[in-house]
C-alpha cells in the first residue's frame, strides 16, 4: 500500500454477544497479508473483548496495533476519542493495511460512518464496508423483530404510543447500515432458524443485502474484507432511526460491574447469571473470574440465558481479581439486586 492511499477500515457491528469478537479473531489468524490493526469499543469500563483479542496478537496484529476505547460509544465521543485514535493508529510505525473497528453492542452504526468525513481523516481513511454480525437463533426466536399483527393492534388502539423498544431500533439501524449481515452461531439456529432469521433480515433491510451463515466466526476473510463500499459516501442509502438527530444517547441501558470473591463452583455462578436474566431480563455479562484451586482465569460470556465460560490463560503476576460487566435495559437494572444474587453463589449462599 503507497502512503497515498487510503487505509480502508471495517466496521464490525452487532448486537450484545452476537460473535463480533470471535470473528475479529479469526480474521487476525488470517490476515491474507495484509498488517491489522483493531480498534475496540465496549460500553462499560472494563474492558473484556480488548483483553482477549491482545491475547491473539501476533507480527500481523501486535499488541501495540489492538486499542481499546471504554470511556463511552465512540460515534458519542468522535473528537475526544476516536479521531484521536484513528490517527495514532495510522501513525505507527509500521503503517496497518487495514483496520478493523469492533463497536458496542449498543451502538449505532450511522454516525460513527459520519465521522469518516471529518476534515482530519477523510483523506486518508475510508469504510470499506459495513459488517454487521447477527446472532441466528436469536433473530429467528423473533426477539428483535415484534409481532406486526399485535404491533397494529396496539397502535389502533392508541396512535399515540411509540412500541418500539430500544433494542429493536439498535438491530434495525445495524441492518440498515450493513453491507453485509454474517449470521453466527448457525449450528445452533439450524436449517429452519438459519431461514427465519434470514426472512426477519430481510424484511428489515433497505435494499438486499448479502447474508451469510458462520460458525465460531469463521468465514472467508475474502467475502468481507476489500468490499470498496466506501460507506462514508453512501449514507443516503443506510436510513436509520435517529436520523436528523445530532446525537444519541444511551440512557435506555445500564452497565454495572461487580466485583467478587473466588469462586468456589462455577456451575453455581452459570446458574446465578441466568436467574439475572429471567428475573431481571438482564441482556448481557462478561468478564473474568478466579476459581478456587485454578491458576487459570475463567471467561464468562453470557447473552440472555446462554452462557460460555472456558479458561483462557493463566493470571500469573496479575491479581486474581473477579470482574463482571452486566449489562440490562435501564428500568430493568436493580443494582443491589445483582449484587446479592451474584455474590451469594460465592458464599454459597
């Protein structure tokens, strides 16, 4: 790549849990060549998808090519954070050919494709094109997508009323965005969750979109790198809820992080996680935990009542510290309430 050209960046969405960070590392473990580097964006202040990503550096992506921005969405925080970043990555010595961006589960994509225009980088970095990861069996369970019948029933009954959740606007405008939708974790959706989620998508898109199903984010890095969509100039075309609005917030969802003793028996605390998600309709959890007599830390990755844990690596000189970012739907979120279900498992409560 000449100095001339522009760096093209990729634009990794989805919603909470959907696989964007199990995909990001497959793609470092096959760059086809190219110098990555990765930019992440939690919402929360630990930063759990940053951590494992530096664990997969390598002389394609060193860990010095991997930042992590925790501070707020960075399509809220373009000047102070991400434009910023933008240029210390392209600043590195050793120039990426390509940058991936993970953004927040809770992000929406369009302004952050505004931000590609401002003055400071428009001339040297462009969006190659828009991914937006989408968890099949959950899109095919209809959980972002109302009932249309009982939609309109509603709304008969009083005009008035917006029965649009927040979590149906994110998945919307991550579809609108979109030049591509990989639908993960297919073996568990099946042939008939695979087809109504890919009807749910399509229903929802603008214009027809390529979608395609993966496993354990594997796919060819060929069909989403190098897709020249040049998405900052395309905006027109990728409507969004918020248009005409400045801004966003995030005020319809919480993040809280607790901390917490060893943990004596993980399926206690599996069990712990998915009472916080029938009882509270707590979204997500993530972090890492200490498990008495196991020298190596224990990652958790919860969306709604699926939950993952494996070991990753061992604390070595790190302090075994037990962290878990939860995060719920603002009215949903009673923090004492998680603490104490949370905590009990480790007492044995």
């Amino acid at each position: 790549m000449t100095e001339l050209a522009k760096i093209p960046v990729t634009v990794i969405t989805g919603f909470l849990g959907a696989g964007k960070t199990t995909l990001i590392r497959h793609l470092m473990a096959n760059p086809q060549g190219k110098r990555l580097a990765v930019l992440v964006n939690e919402f929360g202040t630990v930063g759990v998808d940053g951590d494992i990503l530096k664990s997969c550096a390598d002389e394609n992506c060193p860990v010095e090519n991997i930042v992590e921005l925790a501070n707020g969405c960075i399509c809220c925080t373009v000047a102070d954070d991400f434009i910023p970043t933008i240029e210390a990555l392209m600043a590195l010595p050793k120039r990426p050919d390509h940058i991936l961006i993970e953004t927040s589960g809770l992000a929406l994509p369009k302004p952050l494709l505004k931000a590609f225009d401002w003055p400071a980088i428009r001339s040297r970095i462009t969006v190659d094109g828009v991914v937006t990861v989408a968890d099949a069996e959950a899109v095919a369970a209809g959980r972002f997508a109302p009932d249309e019948d009982a939609v309109e029933a509603q709304r008969a009954a009083d005009e008035s009323l917006d029965h649009e959740t927040p979590l149906s606007e994110v998945f919307e405008d991550q579809i609108s965005c979109a030049d591509i939708v990989l639908l993960s974790k297919a073996d568990l959706a099946g042939a008939a969750g695979l087809a109504a989620a890919r009807a749910v998508i399509e229903a929802e898109a603008p214009r027809k979109l390529p979608i395609l199903a993966m496993e354990e984010g594997r796919i060819d890095p060929r069909l989403i790198l190098g897709l020249n969509s040049a998405a900052e100039d395309d905006l027109a075309a990728r409507p969004s809820h918020h248009d005409g609005h400045d801004d966003h917030e995030h005020d319809d969802f919480d993040t809280v992080v607790i901390e917490l003793p060893e943990v004596d028996d993980p399926e206690q605390l599996m069990a712990a996680i998915i009472r916080l998600s029938r009882e509270q309709n707590i979204l997500r959890v993530k972090g890492y935990v200490a498990v008495s007599g196991k020298p190596m830390r224990m990652l958790v990755q919860a969306v709604g009542e699926r939950v993952r844990t494996q070991y990753d690596r061992a604390w070595g000189d790190q302090p075994r510290r037990s962290q878990l970012v939860v995060i719920g739907e603002h009215d949903d979120v009673n923090v004492d309430a998680i603490r104490r279900v949370l905590l009990a498992q480790s007492v044995g409560a």
